[in-house]
C-alpha cells in the first residue's frame, strides 16, 4: 500500500565553507541536518517528531513540505516524486508555521488573507469568497466578524487559527505543523491542539507535528519519531512509547518531564551537549552521552546502528538490543 507522503533514505547537507573557501574551490565542512531518515505517513495519520533543538526536525518537515529538496534520496507523495508533482497537486502539502504574526501579511485584514488562497482554488465570484471564509473562520472556532480585523488586533491563539484557515482554504491533504503551539498559553495550547486533531479526523488530512512538547504529541499524535542529531532514533505508537521507551534518549526525554511529586528520582537525565551536526561522533551518535554505553560495550562508539523493529510496530536504534545491526549506510 502506497503511503500518503514518505520520505526514502533522505538526507540534507549544508556547506559551511565560507565565500572564500567556494571561491578557491576548498570545500569546507557539512552540516548533516538530516542522515538517512526513512518515514511513511499514512492517510489521516497524525505522526509527531521530538527532539532537541538542533536535531533536524524543522528541515526534515520542510523536506516533506517540499521547501527543502534533499541532498540523497527521495520524498513522495502518492507515490509521485515531491519536486516532480503538477502545481495542482502541489497544494495538497502545506506548512503550518511557527509564529503566525510573523507570516500574516499586518497590511492585510484577515478577509484579504484568506481570499487569494480561496482565488486560487478557481473560486472567483464575490459572494462565493465571502461564503468561504466564513465557512473557514467557523471551521477553526472563529465568528465571521473577525474577516475585517488586522493581525495587529489578534491574540496569539487567535492568528494561529487564522493561519491555519488559510491552509485549509487549499484543501489540503497533508501539512506539517512545525511547533504550532509554542507560541501561546497553556489554555490556548489545549484548544489549538484540540482543533488540529478534530480537523484531521474529520476531514483525513495527515499531519506531522513537529513540537519540543512532549505532553502536546502525546495529546494528538498517532506515533512518535524520536529525533537526535539527523537521526530517526525510536519510533512507535504514541502510549507504546510513553509506556515503554527503548532507546536511552527517549528515556531520558520523559524522564525530563516536569513531575508534581518533589521526591520524585530522575533515572536517566542527560548529559552534556549534543555534538555539532558537523562533526558527529563515530559509531552511535548518542554514545557520548548514554549511560549504557559500558554496559553494551565498545560497539557503541565502533558502529553506527540501524533502525530496526523490536515489534511489529516498534523501532529502536540502539545495540542495548541483540535484534539491532549495524546501520549499513552509516559514515565511520
């Protein structure tokens, strides 16, 4: 069965060589953003990805959103190549950003906004437009009267809705949702989240929620992806994952979750720093920081290895377990 949108082995390098380094020819170093991230997403499906900053979440959903083409490999969607698709098509993937204020033109009220997507999907006459932002603004909990107000004059909450009708206003089938709600309150946060998850089963949009929040993936994501340094590192349904983590990062990600109870023993905090996507350690990329690396053994800094199931629907990237080879791709 063909997946609504799959990424193949993707990578994407950057080059850090400076404009003198291009212009002698000398090359330079490569930041490697995302190293190998193979992910299907289904039709409907909600997918969350965590990480810590600087592991390659953002440009892997701008690679699936198509704003980013990959160095090595291949995005998909319905089986057809990401950069190779009609203009039509085109439109069915869409990015919800960040920080609305910031992508809401402040010289446009929320009516012009909303128009030209809606012009675009070949609706020209007056009243249907009119119709159809209405019918949107209602879609993301808002009243009709806010078609002649400013960016200026919205709450946080309130320009995230607005962004996202106008991502729905070109009917799309997937979008990703790059950290929607880190932006506003924890009130606003509930219902922004309720809403993503309330249109996506009504209407079967797939999603990937890109968020630092764990309890926000949790409340909306079908499985999470796991990220650390360009690499997919554990993947599984959403409870499977919080119920049972595998790999010592996840572990030590929920562990860092705030808990109400003041005696409560950290298990497997983290430490030090991730290593610089320039020059990422040899074997496991997490080995300098994982607290089971005596325990594997020497593998762990001598191999990289692969993301492989432990379940039928669980992968893990760590030699804690013997189902787990080495990556073959993997750069010594």
């Amino acid at each position: 069965m063909t997946a609504l949108i799959e990424a193949e082995s993707v990578k994407r390098y950057y080059s850090n060589a400076s404009w003198l380094q291009r212009l002698l020819f000398l090359g330079g170093s490569e930041i490697q953003a995302v190293d190998g991230v193979t992910l299907r997403i289904e039709k409907g499906e909600i997918v969350g990805l965590v990480g810590e900053s600087g592991c390659g979440k953002t440009t892997l959903g701008w690679l699936l959103a198509g704003l980013e083409q990959p160095t090595e490999g291949a995005v998909r969607f319905k089986g057809r190549s990401l950069g190779n698709i009609d203009a039509e098509t085109r439109k069915k993937v869409q990015l919800l950003f960040q920080y609305p204020r910031e992508s809401l033109n402040p010289r446009h009220n929320v009516r012009t906004i909303l128009s030209y997507p809606i012009r675009k999907m070949g609706h020209t006459a007056t009243a249907d437009i009119t119709a159809r932002i209405h019918s949107l603004l209602e879609a993301v909990g808002l009243s009709a009267r806010y078609a002649d107000r400013y960016s200026f004059q919205l709450s946080g909450g309130e320009l995230q809705r607005v962004a996202l009708a106008r991502t729905l206003a070109l009917e799309p089938e997937f979008i990703v949702c790059d950290e929607p709600t880190s932006a506003v309150d924890m009130n606003v946060k509930v219902q922004i989240l309720k809403l993503l998850s309330d249109i996506s089963r009504e209407k079967g949009i797939s999603l990937l929620f890109i968020s630092h929040d764990l309890s926000a993936v949790r409340f909306i994501a079908d499985r999470i992806c796991v990220m650390y340094l360009g690499k997919i590192v554990e993947q599984a349904p959403a409870q499977q994952l919080f119920d049972h983590p595998c790999h010592p990062y996840t572990m030590a990600l929920l562990d860092a979750i705030a808990d109400i109870d003041p005696n409560a023993i950290r298990k497997a905090s983290l430490h030090g720093q991730p290593p610089s996507p320039m020059a990422p350690p040899a074997g496991c990329r997490f080995h300098p920081r994982c607290a089971y690396t005596e325990q594997v053994g020497t593998i762990c800094w001598e191999r990289g290895p692969a993301l492989q199931p432990l379940s039928t629907d669980h992968l893990v990237r760590c030699f804690l377990y013997p189902e787990v080879s080495q990556d073959p791709d993997r750069k010594q």
